[in-house]
C-alpha cells in the first residue's frame, strides 16, 4: 500500500502498465518532457522514452486518429486531452472513427485504446476548463466510458481500461486530483470489472446515486444526512457505460427513495438516463419520484464556478423533498 | 499602398527586421511615419508590459485566477494592433493578446474587470481570465480552444468582401494552433475565397512545453502559406516597425481584395505560458535570459533616442503617468465587486427555456431552504 493522491495515481498505474507490457504508449500535448500539465505523465518520458511518450503536434484529432492507428496496428495506445473541454477537434475521430470500427468492419479491425481526459469544474477555469462530457460519450455506441473518484478506483479502472478490447473513454475529475490521498494497493494486477458500480455508504432511507467529481459533495451530503440521523445508501457508479444496473436497481428497489447527483448540465444527462431505467424498471417499489440534481443548461460560469455546482444545500434539498414526498 | 506590400518579400529565409538589436534603422528604404506614431507605437509597448506584470502580481494576491503572460510579445502585438482601423476593421484575437487589446484601445477598467472578474467586465464575467472581447472595437471575444475562431474570422472576412466596404479581418494565434486542423480549415477556405484577411502567428517557439521541432516539419510557419496559395511573411516580430509596417502593407493588400496572407512574427514569451505552468521543467533560465537580453521595448527606445525623440526624464515621465492609470483602473475594477450569483444563467439563448427557468427555481428554493440570501 502507498498513500497517494490521484494524480500521482494515474502517472504510476501508466509507470506500471508500461513497465508490464510494452505495447503501452501515452501520447498527447505536454505528456512528455513536461509530464503533462497536471503531472499525470510524469516521470514516464525519462523512463520510457520519445518512442513510448509521444508530445504530439497541438492538435487532438491527430492524437485520437494516431491512438486509433496505433491500437489497429497491435500497440496500446494511452491518449490524454489536456483537458476534456478540447476533445471536440478529436470528437469526429472518436465518434466516426473509434465508436464505430469493430461495428463496420464485422470485428475485423479493433481499437483497443483509452483517452484520458481530466474534466469537470470548481477549478475557476470558465467554460472550457470545467465541463463534464460524459453524455456526449455515453450517447455514442462502440465506447465504454469511465469515471473514477477515488485513486483506487483510477488505478483498477485505468487498468481495466488499458487492458482490455475496446476504446475507453476515460474522465478524471480534476478538482479531486490533490485533494485526496488514500491508501492505494500496489498489486500491478489490481483490476475493476468494467461496469462495476461501488457502494460507498450504507443505508435504509434513501439512495443518493453520483460519480467522478460530484462523489465529493455527495459523501459531505451523505454525512449531514447522518448527523441528522438519515442513513443514506450511496452508489458510486464509476463506469457509465456500462453501468451497474443491477446494484442500482437492487438499492433503489430496496429503499424506494432515490437522488441522483451530477455536476453535469441538465439536459440529456447520464443521471436522466439511470433515473429513466429505474422509473422503468421498478416504479412500483418508489415511494416518491427519483429527483436529479445537477448542473445547469448553461455554459459553466466563471464567476460562478462554486455555486454551479450541486453542492452539499441542493442534495440536502432534493433529499427532503423525497423523503417529504 | 500596393507598392508597400511588394516593398517586403514573403517567404524569405531570414526574419524582415527594420531595426537591428542596437535600434538602429537597417531598411533600404527610410522611415515614414512621424514622432507622434513612432511614440504611440513605444507608449502601447510600454503599457502592455506594465499591465502584464501587473496582472501577475493581481494573480498572486488571489485577485485574478490566471494569466497568460504577454511579456516579449509587446512589438508583434503592438504592431498588429496599429495596422488595424479600429470600428472598421475586425480582429480575432487569442488569450495571450493583451498588449493588442490595450493598443486597439480596450479600456483598462474592462480589461481588469475581465482579469478580475468583477463587475467592471462587460462580458459580465462569463470567460475565464485572459479572454477579451470588445463589440465596440470589433474584437471577437476570445474562446480556450486553440485556433477555434480560425475559420470564424474568414467567415467575417467573407462577410467583409461581400459588403464590399473595402474592410479586413486580422486573426491572431500561436505557433502551436497551426497544428489545429481548425486552423487549416479556415486557412484554406480563405484562400479559395480570396477573403480579406491576415492571419498573423505570434510565434513564440513553445506550445506550453512542446517546442517547433514537435509542432512541425515545416522549416517555419511563414512557409504553410505557400501550399495554400498566398503570400507567408517572416518577420522579425521583437521589432515593432517591421511588426507594423509589414501588417499595414498586407492589411493594404487584403482591403485592395489581393486576398488573403500569412505573416509569421518571432517572438518569445519572458514568462511562463501560464501562473499555472512551470517553465523551468522544458526550457533553460540560459535560453530566456538570453532572449531577455533582445527585449522588444529597450531595443525599440535605442531607436527613439537615436532619433531624438526620446530621454529618460520622458521614459520617467510615461512609466509615472502609466502606473496612475492603472491604479485607478485595478481600484475601479476591484470596486466593482462580484457578479450577482444569478446572472449565470441569462444570455443562454435569446429567451431563456422552460427547462432552465425551472432549473433556476430549483436552485432558488434549494438556497433559501439553505438560509441563503437569494437576491445577492
Ligand atoms: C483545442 C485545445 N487544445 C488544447 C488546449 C490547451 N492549451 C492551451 S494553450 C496551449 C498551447 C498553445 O500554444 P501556442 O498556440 O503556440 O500559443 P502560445 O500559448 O505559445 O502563445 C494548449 C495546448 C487548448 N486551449 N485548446
Ligand atoms: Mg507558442
């Protein structure tokens, strides 16, 4: 075990997976010489070299593109976007070309390769250092996608990721990267099933349902209950596609009161298309409506860049109003 | 003004300079413009540079969350800004351009409250530092993703070339948004179109950490223009003469409906790329402080004294009056104070949606349930 935080997780599970299997290659803007501008690389172009760590041209069609040709041609290929915000001039090579390659070619090309992407806001970073993507990604078939909140759940996911067969987009929220350190397993083969949701606390009077950076204010949320003496049940779902319909339904079906939070906007959200599968599936054990509370449909704010958030005070209010129900 | 863009010859080997590192005047041809211009070109490089470190002690102090030091770009900055007829022309510029914005004559105040983020912003504090934005000087408003508002300023410039006014479009960018394949989309589009427009590249050598032999093959930027069929000027962008007189040729050339040019300016960036980088892990303190010994603005006032037109009690005299205004600016800006936590959600669509008007409820009620004061 080694106390690390997220960030420091990620730059050795990368250590790890490429010390494992040679194949491994990371490519990006500043991955190299710089170590990525969050450090999420660092140390691995000292290790591994220019041929392994690639600092690629400012341009991120090129690095998916490349990641995809790479990954066809039997490498495995580790891309990061500086920030999730800048995946859009890669978007048409991820959607277009990685989503749909297995699919159109019968099974015959595949394209075994994560993209990294630190997203998510609090960071004072304004529209185009704050969003959370996820939806665009969940939305596109051919992709699994992933969104870790601790360091351990990054190490087994990335793992997971890397190793297996298919294009994996994988988010990581920067606004927990320094903020916590926890106890991490140094097995190199510590894995987490993909689709593996987790809960992380346990409880009879309601179900609060989060992921990646808003786990944060879900837990703090959680813990008020507490002091208030309502036990809440919370589920991490960390992979969105796909996701861990099985522990969710179980949980909500046994409760019966449901909150989903996510700092993503409103509309068309990964929460809407859980609380869509749970009204479908089990609406006859809900004691009150799944309530959401998320973001807003608006570019994220800067000024605003805390209160845009579902902190704490709006879980704590939308928890009321089902239990009120 | 046609004879002036043939004065300069695109895709040389050697960057265009006017003046040498001792500012003394090395064209074949003399220096037309007078006292008043050649000192207005010094006092906007002069101000750029104030505003600049100012900016970097405002992030220390926690009154700014970020910039992007502009320190050694001033003569490129200032240069471009002073080929454009401000109201008419348009520009597109890129976070690092605060000396171009300060130079088209973007009030400090606002300039401050952008950096702030107070209410002194016009943007009502939407953007991130570093991103200015001015409807009044024609300055499109700055977006994070690299070279994204490429292929929006050809867009104008057609717009431009379709109103027939005889207006043109600059667009500004990196050395590393060349990469971007926004860029070569706008790039080639323009070209086809023979739209009025310049896109001029404050080539600093570094993306972040990614230095040009990374970027590129091409042996400069200058040279891309010659795939897409225009003219690719390399000049010396540490001097601000050849900065303005090259882009007051060009600009000629565009409105005159020559089309399009690429003008490739060298500079180098003092500062690291952002408060949040560290510039030691990918370049030597040898390798700036030696580009530090070719700063812009003292080679630019050897030229100025050498002319006569310039002293030291008069350099006493701008830094003074300078560093008033902007005091006042940062006090004004600071006085202004935060944005109403409810603006966030105005300026969505023209109408806001029912879905957002009741995601805004939402939040009030959750806030006043939380004991919050809603109206603040
Ligand atoms: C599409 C996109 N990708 C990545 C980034 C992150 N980023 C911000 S500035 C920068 C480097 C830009 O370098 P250059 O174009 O040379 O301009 P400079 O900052 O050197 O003036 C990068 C990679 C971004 N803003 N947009
Ligand atoms: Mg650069």
């Amino acid at each position: 075990m080694a106390v690390q935080n997220y960030v420091q997780t990620i730059a050795r599970t990368l250590m790890e997976e490429m010390r494992r299997d040679e194949r491994v290659v990371v490519l990006g803007e500043d991955v190299g010489k710089r170590g990525g501008v969050f450090l999420a690389t660092e140390h691995l172009y000292d290790t591994f070299g220019p041929d392994r760590v690639i600092d690629t041209p400012l341009s991120e069609a090129a690095i998916i593109g490349a990641a995809i040709g790479m990954s066809v041609h039997g490498r495995r290929p580790v891309a990061e976007i500086q920030f999730s915000d800048y995946v859009y001039p890669g978007f048409d090579q991820l959607v277009s070309q990685a989503a749909k390659l297995r699919y159109r070619s019968g099974g015959a090309f595949t394209a075994p390769m994560v993209v990294r992407m630190p997203a998510g806001g609090g960071v004072k970073g304004g529209h185009h250092h704050s969003q959370n993507p996820e939806a665009h990604f969940v939305h596109t078939p051919g992709l699994q996608v992933v969104y870790p909140s601790t360091p351990s759940d990054a190490k087994g996911c990335l793992k997971t990721a890397i190793r297996g067969d298919d294009p994996v987009v994988f988010l990581e929220p920067k606004r927990l990267y320094r903020a916590v350190k926890e106890d991490v397993s140094d097995d190199v083969d510590f894995t987490l099933p993909s689709g593996s949701g987790v809960r992380r606390r346990e409880g009879d009077d309601v179900v609060l349902i989060s992921y990646g950076a808003s786990m944060g204010e879900t837990l703090k949320a959680a813990d008020t209950l507490s002091e208030q003496g309502i036990a809440a049940d919370v589920i991490d779902l960390r992979w969105l596609m796909p996701w861990d319909e099985r522990l969710v339904l179980e949980r909500v079906a046994a409760v019966g009161r449901v909150v989903l939070v996510s700092e993503a906007t409103h509309s068309a959200s990964m929460i809407s298309e859980v609380a869509a599968t749970i009204a479908e599936e089990v609406l006859d054990m809900l004691e009150a409506p799944p309530l959401r509370v998320s973001g807003f449909d608006t570019p994220y704010p800067y000024a605003q860049d805390r209160v845009y958030l579902p902190g704490p005070n709006r879980i704590l209010h939308a928890v009321q109003q089902v239990l009120d129900y | 003004m046609i004879t002036d863009a043939q004065r300069f010859q695109p895709f040389s080997e050697e960057p265009i300079r006017l003046i040498d590192e001792g500012g003394a005047w090395v064209a074949p041809f003399s220096c037309d413009l007078d006292d008043d211009t050649l000192i207005g070109l010094y006092r906007h490089m002069v101000l750029g540079r104030m505003v600049d470190e100012r900016l970097v002690r405002l992030q220390r102090l926690g009154k700014s969350s970020f910039v992007a030091p502009s320190s050694g770009h001033e003569a490129a900055q200032v240069g471009i800004a002073a080929a454009l007829r401000v109201g008419r022309d348009w520009v597109f510029p890129y976070y690092r351009d605060t000396a171009l914005a300060l130079a088209l004559g973007w009030p400090l105040e606002e300039m401050l409250g952008q950096m702030m983020g107070t209410r002194a912003d016009p943007a009502r504090a939407r953007q991130m530092p570093a991103h200015p934005g001015s409807r009044a000087l024609n300055m499109f408003t700055v977006a994070s993703p690299i070279a994204s508002h490429v292929p929006v300023a050809v867009g104008t410039a057609i717009a431009q070339k379709l109103a027939g006014a005889g207006d043109a479009t600059v667009c500004t960018f990196g050395d590393g948004a060349t990469s971007e394949g926004d860029w070569h989309a706008g790039v080639n589009f323009a070209s086809a179109q023979g739209a009025p427009i310049v896109f001029a590249c404050e080539n600093n050598r570094y993306a972040i950490s990614v230095d040009l032999q990374h970027q590129t093959g091409s042996p400069n930027v200058a040279a891309k223009a010659h795939a897409y069929g225009m003219p690719g000027y390399l000049v010396d962008g540490m001097d601000v003469l050849a900065s303005y007189l090259v882009m007051r040729d060009v600009m000629a050339a565009a409105r005159d409906g020559l089309g399009p040019a690429l003008v490739e300016l060298t500079v180098y960036r003092y500062g690291p790329h952002s408060t949040a980088d560290d510039d030691s892990v990918y370049r030597s303190g040898e390798e700036v402080a030696a580009w530090r010994e070719r700063d812009p603005i003292p080679r630019y006032r050897r030229f100025l004294e050498a002319r006569e037109v310039w002293s030291d009690a008069r350099e006493d005299e701008l830094r003074a009056a300078l560093k008033a205004e902007i005091d006042v600016a940062v006090k004004a800006s600071d006085d202004a104070g935060p944005v109403p936590v409810e603006w966030m959600f105005d300026d969505v669509l023209s109408r806001p949606t029912p879905q957002l008007e009741r995601q805004r409820e939402r939040f009030r009620a959750a806030r006043r349930a939380a004991g919050e004061d809603v109206e603040g």
